[in-house]
C-alpha cells in the first residue's frame, strides 16, 4: 500500500522564508534589548520654602549732605546810553566817471625799470649740505670724503699755525678749550669768526689763525652758492 502525499502538506518547501523571518526578529528583539535603558528614580527633597516670614532689613541711616545753592548772578550792570547831539558834518565823497571820449588826452606810460631781486643769504649747516665746501687739496672724492678731508686739513692747519705757549704767558695751566664758529660765505672766504675761552687772549690767538684760512670753492644748496657755518674746537694741553 502506497503513502499517499498531499502536495500542500510539504513543510520544507518554504523553510529558508521561514528562517530570514525568524533571523530579522531575533535581531530586532537583540537590538532592542542592548539599547534599553533603565533609570533610577530617586526622591529629591528640595525643603520648603516659607513664604510667610518676612525678612527685616537694617537699613543704615545715612547723613544727607546738603550742597548749598548757587551765588545768586551778579545784578546786570545799567545800560548806559550815551545820546549824541548830530552837529558833525559829514563830508560828502564824489566819486567821479572814469569813462573816456575822445577828446580825452591819452598820457603815454613810461617803461618801468625792472627791480633786482635781493637774494638772501641762506645759511646751510656743514653737516647736510649738498656740496659741502672743498679745502684747497680735497677736490678728489664723494661728499663724504670732502667733509672729511676738510675737516682734517683744517684741524692740521690750526694746530701748526696756534700758539700754545702763548697760554703759559698768560699765566694759564692745564687744559684749555676754544670754541670757534665762522662762515665761510658764497664766495669761499671765511668771515664772522666768533671765539670763546677762557682768556681773551686766546680768543685773539683763535681768531687770527682762523682768519689765516685759505680761501675755499663755495659750498652749494640746489645748484646756488650759500653760506656754510663752521665750528671748531680747539683744545690743548699747557705744559707746566
């Protein structure tokens, strides 16, 4: 006798459905499980608050400083009105026509002489001419190496032309100092020689070497000769 099958009553024929089903759920529910949280709920007294009570303030007594008012404004001085009696006579301002006819005499006008301009004699510092001076021998090199150059050969001249036993006539010792200050103008000469010492008699010895200098190019400012002035100390040593 044969087992009779009923095409219908087959359980394996949908088992890998049945499977991927029961796989997603488990997942789900896994998921579910890892990620819920608990909390614990804990009572928390915060007291009471007691509207009731009044709280009472000390409330410091202060002294109320009291400002004194304003000075009353000074009383308006009385306008004083000073009346004028009109006896002046004003004299009357005619102004006459300076229209012409031609009767009117035409006077020719002369030429004007033109008028020289006065320069001005500019005073530049040694130290930020343009072209500084140039000593007899230093008419090689920048402007540089003229300033320094001059100021070398001028240095060299005073102390071969002074003399330092003057100060030992004058009853003078130990260390002596000689400011001088001079120009040496537009046209290389040197003028307005100033000296200070501590004797007159040096100041005289200062002035004459100072005078002694030979004469010099011009320094120049813009193209233009102008005055440069020079100072210079002259220090020496008197031998007792």
């Amino acid at each position: 006798m044969e087992p009779k099958k009923n095409s219908k009553a087959n359980v394996g024929r949908n088992s890998s459905l049945y499977f991927a089903i029961g796989l997603a759920l488990m997942l789900f529910l896994t998921n579910y499980a890892i990620n819920y949280k608990t909390y614990d709920k804990e009572e928390v007294d915060i007291g009471q608050l007691n509207i009731e009570e009044e709280i009472e303030e000390e409330i410091p007594i202060t002294e109320q400083i009291q400002t004194p008012p304003p000075p009353p404004p000074p009383p308006a001085a009385p306008e004083v009105i000073e009346i004028v009696e009109d006896e002046v006579e004003v004299e009357e301002t005619v102004i006459e026509s300076t229209e012409v006819d031609q009767e009117t005499e035409i006077v020719e006008v002369e030429d004007l002489e033109p008028v020289e301009e006065v320069e001005e004699d500019i005073d530049v510092p040694f130290a930020v001419i343009e072209n500084v001076p140039v000593f007899p021998g230093c008419e090689k090199g920048n402007n540089n190496q003229k300033r320094a150059c001059m100021s070398k050969k001028i240095s060299q001249f005073v102390n071969k032309k002074f003399n330092t036993e003057l100060a030992s006539d004058l009853g003078l010792s130990g260390r002596q100092r000689i400011n001088v200050i001079f120009k040496i103008d537009k046209t290389g000469a040197v003028t307005g020689i100033r000296a200070r010492a501590p004797h007159p008699g040096l100041e005289k010895e200062a002035k004459r070497v100072i005078g002694l200098l030979p004469k010099m190019k011009p320094g120049m400012q813009r193209g233009k000769p102008v005055n440069v002035p020079y100072s210079l100390p002259i220090i020496f040593q008197v031998q007792d």
